[in-house]
DNA sequence: GACGATTATTAGCCTTGTCTAATATTTGGC
DNA sequence: GCCAAATATTAGACAAGGCTAATAATCGTC
C-alpha cells in the first residue's frame, strides 16, 4: 500500500466548517458588513471633495451621523488600509486605491438607487433602503437591477 | 424680557446630531445592523425546530458557519433579550416574542427570496443576497417586491 | 497678532461578535 | 452500566465601532 490515504474526508474543500450551504451565505454577508464602512466612507469623503473642494472630519461626522471621535478612528483604520492619505489637523484625500473603491461604490449605489425609484418607492426611503442594500448586492443582482432601471 | 430666550437653535428635535438629511439613512443602516443577527438566529431556529423536531447549538453553528463558542455567546445575548430560553446542555426554545420575530422574518425572507428568483437571479445567487438584503428592507420596499414577485 | 470659537485629536470606556483552548456534560454503543 | 465520542460551556483574547470628556490645534475676526 503504497500510499493508502485512510482518510474519508469530504472532497477536500481546504480548511472550512463543515459549511453547510447555507452557511455560505451568512460568511458573505459577514464579509460585507467588515467592508461596509470603509466603502460607505471613501463614497462619502469622494462626495465632499467633488462639493466642497475637501473632505473635512467634522462634515463626515455630519453626513455619517456620528460623532467627530468615531470618525477620527475610523480614518485611522482607512489610513492604515491604504485608502486614504491624512495629516493631523488636516483634511482627508483618497489613495488611489480608495478613489477606485469610490467609484465603484458610486456605481453601484447609483444602480441600486435608481432601481428602487423605477420599482416606484418615494425618494426617501428609496436613499434610506439602498444604503443598507447596496452592500449585499451581487454583481449579477447589480446587473439585473440596471436592467430593470434603464428598460424601457 | 421676562423670558428672553435667546437660543436660535434649530426647530427643536429632541436630542439629535444635526442630522443631515443622509445620517438619517446610515442610522437607519446601523440600526438593521444591531438586530440582524438576532433576526438570523430566531429565523434559524425556528426553522430547525420545524425541520428536527429541536435546536441545538452544533446545528445553529453549522448552518451560520460560525464556532460552538460564537453560538453559545449570542444564544446568551437572545436570552438576556427575551427571545429565547435555554436550559445549560439542552437544546433552545423560541419565548413568544422570538417566535413573532421569527415569523416575520421567514415572511420578508421570503419575499426577498422571491423577488429576486421571479427578477431572473439563479437560486445559489438569490439565497445569497436575500440573507443580507432582507435586513434593509423597509416595509414600503418589501411591498413593492412582493407585487412584483407575484406580478401575473 | 491675540483670542475666542471651531475643529481635531487623544484617552478611555463599553458592547458586539468572532476566535482558540480548556473543561464539563451528555450520549450512544457495547 | 462504562467509556469514548460528541456536544456544550467557560475562559480569555482580540478587533471593530460606537460613545463622552478632556486636550490640542487651527482659524476667523478684530
Ligand atoms: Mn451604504
Ligand atoms: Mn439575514
Ligand atoms: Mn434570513
Ligand atoms: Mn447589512
């Protein structure tokens, strides 16, 4: 026996759970939700800029409805993910890896938004719904969703 | 000046941040957030005391792809809430609140679910995204989803 | 150019939600 | 009924992401 393996694992599958189907989903959206935020900051320092000229922490406080503190850590993080450039006192610019993910994020937000509209919801909790949906929209869902936008 | 009071403030609301009219969104988003994995969990359980007759901790942990300590914490967190009852080794029991909340979940779930499969997704697709999209679906929302998924 | 208001940061606290390692209990097969 | 395997719990670590209070820096105005 040359190389008798003994083992009647499951057909390999490298190193998860025993991961029942669903289980897949759950770990997605867990996934999302670790990269919420950052998407949901870079967009939104994106938008300053474009407005204003500059992104500064106590307008992203504002906009994102915490407090100046909570922003200061989290730019922190974004920094220390390469997303973002910043000095002390200073307001924030995007790398360009967090301009790509902006863009991005914008587009995707876009399809989201315009297809709550189309399906007929008011503006307002059209925003509110897509900010939360926009995070757990597949690419083939995005896709279908800007088809549905955009028919005639 | 018997009661001079001098304060320009804003219309009163009550205790807020000054709120931009897109916080409210990404408060609404955080707000989902903090009952989404009791929603998951209720919905779950209720599923497998449907389907096995009993929840056991080992199941919930399999089918959320997460460790038997990860369970047993948040099953203390839906405990300390009121959602559900447990007794140390034994399996977990829905309180009558966990079970409304469970339904109401399995319901919107569903109609997500739905939605999506009736807007051409593939099922494995589908599943995938209503686990995420049901927890930022507004009731507004979740009607115009259910029209079109039993559109004619 | 000094000074008060605004803005930014720091320090420190808290909860959630994940993990690993160790321990306790239950259960099934003999 | 015993014992090993399966299951459950506990202990403890860690990161994220929110907060308040205190401090530091900048800015606009005179
Ligand atoms: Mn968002
Ligand atoms: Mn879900
Ligand atoms: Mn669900
Ligand atoms: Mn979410």
């Amino acid at each position: 026996m040359v190389h008798d393996d003994l083992q009647p694992s499951p057909p390999a599958a490298s190193d998860e759970r025993p991961s029942d189907p669903r289980a897949g989903a759950f770990q997605g959206v867990r996934e999302a939700h670790r990269n919420e935020l950052a998407e949901d900051y870079v967009e939104l320092i994106a938008e300053l800029i474009h407005a204003r000229g500059e992104a500064r922490p106590v307008d992203i406080a504002a906009k994102m409805g915490v407090t100046p503190p909570s922003v200061a850590k989290t730019l922190d993080r974004l920094a220390r993910d390469g997303l973002i450039t910043r000095a002390r006192y200073r307001s924030v610019f995007l790398t360009d890896a967090g301009r790509a993910l902006a863009e991005e994020c914008q587009r995707r937000h876009d399809i989201v938004l315009r297809f709550l509209l189309r399906l007929g919801l008011d503006a307002e909790t059209a925003e509110h719904d897509a900010e939360g949906i926009e995070h757990h929209v597949s690419e083939r869902t995005l896709a279908l969703f800007a088809a549905f936008a955009d028919r005639s």
